[in-house]
C-alpha cells in the first residue's frame, strides 16, 4: 500500500487530497471517482518518509473527502 498526495482541480479550485491505494495510478483513478469532472495530478516530489504505509491485505483504499481550499498560485 502506498500514500501520495494529489492536487484537485474544479474550475476555479484546487486542493490537495491523500490517497492510499496499491498504486499511483490506482490513487489517481480513486481521486477522480471521488471528484469527477476535477483534473487529478500526483503532487511531486513524493515524500519517501510517508510514500509506502504498512497495510493489511485487503486494507481498504481510500481518498478522504476534502472541503476544497483555493491553493495560491
């Protein structure tokens, strides 16, 4: 199981989401069930230290909802 950060976009928003899932890809594919119609990016660089989380097999995965927050850029 691993853990990576991804940014959201929604029109004018953007916000950054966790994702834990077996893959990048899979995270990915998570996030843009959870907001369709968002454009889903991996946040890089990939923090080593939280990238790879222990997991029981058949741990869930997930994408907690986030409440949108403008991201300055």
């Amino acid at each position: 199981m691993i853990q990576v950060v991804l940014e959201v976009c929604t029109g004018p928003a953007s916000f950054r989401v966790t994702a834990r899932a077996r893959s990048i890809r899979r995270s990915i594919s998570l996030a843009g069930v959870r907001y369709p119609g968002g454009e889903v990016r991996l946040v890089l660089p990939v923090e080593s230290e939280s990238f790879f989380v222990g997991g029981v097999p058949g741990e869930a995965e997930s994408v907690p909802p986030q409440v949108p927050v403008r991201l300055a850029g």
